[in-house]
C-alpha cells in the first residue's frame, strides 16, 4: 500500500522535526514550510495527500491558508495541530475544510491515529477538545460576535500590516499596489469601525488571523 504523502506546516522547526521523527515510518514526509504562503505554493508543487498545519503561523495563517488551499486542492486532507482550543476556532477549521483538529500536546499520542481516521473518510477531534464542543455545531453560523467579515483579500492584508509590515512590503508580497493596500486597510477599518491600528492588531488577534 503507498505511503501517504505529508507536507508539515509550522514555524516551530523543533516541533516540525519531532513531527518529522514520529511520522517517518509510516509517511512519506514531502516537505516542511513555516507560512501559510509558502505552504500554497508549496502543496502545488508537491501536491500532498494529507497537510498537517497550524493555525497561528506568518504571512498566511492557518485556517485562511486552509480556505485557499481546499479551492485549488479539494481532496487534499487537512489535519490541524494547534495549542489554540477554543471551540470556535475549532469550528473555523472545519468550515475550512479540515478532517480532524488535535492540540499539540497530544501529538506523539493521537497523531499517527488521527491520520489513520482522516485517509480512511472520517473526523478526528482531540478528546479535550471535543469536550468544549457540546453546545455548538461545527457547522454552525457564528453565535459568538455579529461582526462584519473581511473578505479574503481583505483578511491577508489585514494580517501583514499587524504583523508589523510596512505598505511597501505588503504590495510587494501580494503583488498589488501600496495604494490598494491602503484602500483593502480602510475599508475594513470602516467596515468593522475600527479608530486606530493598534484596534486593527486587537481585531487580528481576536480572531487569530495572527498569533497572541
């Protein structure tokens, strides 16, 4: 039987090796990439079986990366290994397209089992995780916060300007103009009434389009 075909996406390289140790003999480890950007461009060349990613990562993060990658790759698997457990976010993931959502403690424990579950057609939820789901549906409209949602453009900009990157940069790794840059950061100011950018930071992280 083929050894299934497993891009990492992390930018923990202790974890990523660790990772790379405990799945070794049983998967063909094609690549690692530490963004969300570089794992796109990565999974077309590559193209997995299976991706095993995190949410919180640079550039791109996780579950925008995972929206991206399912539209272009929709049979490619998605595991999500995180130490974010709030079950919202648990609930974005699958909306994204993931098969199953473990945290990272329990990796040497239920990873090789949950990849087992996922190339077999089915689900994989951490235990402590799928404790915190009993009021909400995963497919669920959003209950917690009614706020407006960027659009995606909207969300990768977001994402680089509070990660500190100047205008310049941003247009320079979208591909887009500066003036667009700032067209995309005050439509969404003015979309969710944000007043400041240190707002538009705490936004960000409230919604873990970057990392706390």
């Amino acid at each position: 039987m083929r050894r299934p075909r497993v891009l990492l996406a992390d930018d923990h390289l202790i974890l990523v090796e660790g990772l790379k140790s405990l799945l070794g003999h049983r998967c063909d480890i094609v690549g690692t990439v530490v963004d969300g950007r570089a794992l796109l461009e990565a999974a077309a060349q590559l193209q997995p079986d299976l991706v095993v990613l995190d949410i919180a990562m640079p550039e791109l993060n996780g579950l925008d990366a995972a929206r991206q990658l399912k539209r272009t790759m929709p049979g490619v698997k998605l595991i999500f290994l995180t130490v974010n457990k709030d079950p919202y976010i648990v609930r974005e993931a699958f909306r994204a397209g993931a098969s199953a959502f473990l945290l990272k403690h329990a990796a040497a424990l239920e990873l090789t089992d949950a990849i087992e579950q996922v190339l077999k057609g089915s689900t994989y939820v951490t235990s402590s995780v799928a404790e915190g789901l009993t009021n909400i549906s995963l497919l669920a409209p959003e209950t917690r916060e009614h706020t407006p949602e960027p659009t995606p453009r909207q969300r990768e900009v977001i994402q680089l300007l509070a990660e500190g990157h100047s205008m310049k940069e941003v247009a320079n790794r979208l591909s887009i103009t500066r003036r667009t840059v700032a067209c995309h950061k005050y439509a969404v100011m003015e979309l969710l009434q944000l007043k400041s950018n240190s707002q538009l930071v705490q936004y960000a992280i409230r919604h873990s389009i970057i990392p706390m």
